[in-house]
C-alpha cells in the first residue's frame, strides 16, 4: 500500500535566530517556508557554511532542534538554509532551560 499523504512546507514569513550549538554563535534571518520535519530560512551571504551542524532555531512562538542540510544561493547578497527537525536531547534541552529560564527577583 503507497502512502498517499504528503508534508508539504507552507509560506511562513518570520523573523529567526539560528543558534549553533557548539559555538553558540547566533545568526539572525527571514522565515522562508516551514512543515513539521524541517524549514527554509534566508541568510545574510556571509554568515558561514552550517551544513551538517546541528543548530537551535528560533522562530516567533517555535524553537526547533535542527541540522543544515542544504544551502541554496539567491539574488543579491542572500542564501537560504534548508534545515531537518531533529528531536531533542537532554544537554539540549538543559541549554534552552538555562538560557530561557530567569530568576525574578
């Protein structure tokens, strides 16, 4: 039996924060498209290659665990990043918490 269901990514304009795990480094875009396995964001040329980094994206009311997979050149000075979802991990999950979390006082 063939699957006859697709997940297509749908428009989503947003503005986004790139987090790469490792460096902690932050690179900031515009949403392009986005389904629940991956997204589309378009970059600044100049921010470095983040194929097969994992990275914590960021959009508005989302925050997506993720890996580059692709990048693609557009007109000017831009580029889009196609990223995978990925499930979370504790050390993860623990770095959101810290970095979220605030103690009021």
């Amino acid at each position: 039996m063939r699957e006859r269901r697709t997940i297509n990514r749908v428009e989503f304009l947003a503005n986004s924060v790139i987090v790469d795990k490792e460096t902690l480094k932050k690179y900031y875009g515009q949403v392009k498209n986005i389904s629940p396995l991956g997204i589309a964001i378009t970059v600044d040329k100049h921010i470095p290659n983040l194929v097969g980094r994992e990275l914590i994206v960021v959009v508005e009311t989302m925050i997506m665990y993720s890996e580059a997979v692709r990048e693609d050149k557009e007109l000017g000075n831009k580029k889009s990043i196609a990223f995978k979802a990925k499930k979370f991990t504790p050390d993860v999950l623990q770095y959101l918490f810290e970095q979220i979390g605030t103690s009021e006082e």
